[in-house]
C-alpha cells in the first residue's frame, strides 16, 4: 500500500532502467505512478531510461555513480 506519512525529510531517489523491452516499459510506468505518489509525501523520484544494446551497460554504471555523487538517498536498478 502506498506510504501514508509524510517523510520528515526531503528524500531523493534515482531509479536507473534499460527500455529494450515490454517489461521494462512497465516498470517505467510504476516508476511514474512511485513519482506522483510519493511528491506530496517530501520524496522526489527520478527515472532515468536507458536504450538496450551493449552500450546500455556502462551507461547506466556512469548514470548510477553520478547519482552517488550528487547524494541521491537511494538508488534503484535492475538486478
């Protein structure tokens, strides 16, 4: 169910996917729904949606270190 309280505190995550799939299409859509839910509650959620193929890889690697970088709380991506 989705959180009811508010975060005490401003909250920032990342969620880093590929797009080479249908799968992954939906993910994206429950990403958005985590956005709009989760905006009126002080928690920020940013997608970030990679095309597939080999370069996929290293940018999402690159993507998720600079979002370390720029102090994200949390940061998801696919196993």
């Amino acid at each position: 169910l989705p959180v009811e309280q508010k975060s005490q505190r401003k909250l920032k995550f990342a969620f880093l996917s590929v797009l080479d799939h249908e799968f992954w299409y939906a993910v994206r859509r429950g990403a958005i729904y985590a956005q709009k839910e989760l905006n009126d509650k002080n928690v920020t959620v940013d997608y970030f949606g990679f095309d597939g193929g080999d370069a996929a890889g290293p940018k999402l690697v690159n993507k998720m270190k600079e979002c370390i970088k720029d102090g994200y709380d949390g940061i998801v991506i696919p196993p």
